[in-house]
C-alpha cells in the first residue's frame, strides 16, 4: 500500500506542476492578447483621429469650393443682369413691348377667371 501511496503522491505533484506550468501560459497567453488587443485599440483609435482630420480637410475644401462657385454664379448673374440693362436701354420699344405683353396676358387671364 505505500507504493501505492508513493505513486499517488507522485502523480499528484506531477498533475500540481503540470497545473501550475499550464496556468503560468495561460497568464502569459492573455498578457499578449491583453497587448495586441491594446495596440489594435490603440492602432483604431489613431486611425479614427486621421480619418476625422481628413474629413474636417475634406468639408473645409467643399466649402471653399462652394463659396468660390456661389460667387462665380452671383459675378455672372451680375453680368448678364448689367447686359440685359444696356440692351433693354438700347431698345426701349422692344421692352414696353414686352411689358405691355405681359399685362396683356395677366389682364385676359383675370378676366377669364371672372367668368
């Protein structure tokens, strides 16, 4: 019954070495995941931060590009107002003309509406 015993004992300190031996990787292996999952986080985190700058460049171009097309379209209705202002200055028949057309039109339309 010692040998028995003996063997017990054994494999018992072995099975405690083994268990000790396979919690000490395991510690090891989750310090390492612990490291790669904060590196990855640390690695998101900066790539969120250039992707937010890059769209705050982004938006600030298409605005400037905006303003710069809203002003190129107010300068060019400006234009063609200053050109339709000479040329009605230029033939004022053909603009009383015009004019007296569209009362026309407004007039005949108010009377069909009475009917």
């Amino acid at each position: 019954m010692t040998g028995t015993r003996d063997k017990a004992g054994d494999a018992m300190a072995t099975a405690k070495d083994k268990a000790g031996d396979m919690a000490d990787t395991a510690k090891d292996k989750a310090g390492e995941v612990a490291a790669a999952a904060k590196d990855t986080a640390s690695a998101a985190k900066d790539k969120a931060g250039e992707l937010a700058a890059t769209a705050k460049d982004k938006a600030g171009e298409m605005a400037v590009a905006a303003k710069d097309t809203a002003a190129a379209a107010t300068d060019k209705a400006g234009e063609v107002a200053d050109a339709a202002a000479t040329e009605a200055k230029k033939r004022p028949i053909l603009v009383m003309a015009a004019v007296g057309t569209i009362v026309a039109l407004v007039v005949r339309r108010l009377l069909k509406r009475k009917r």
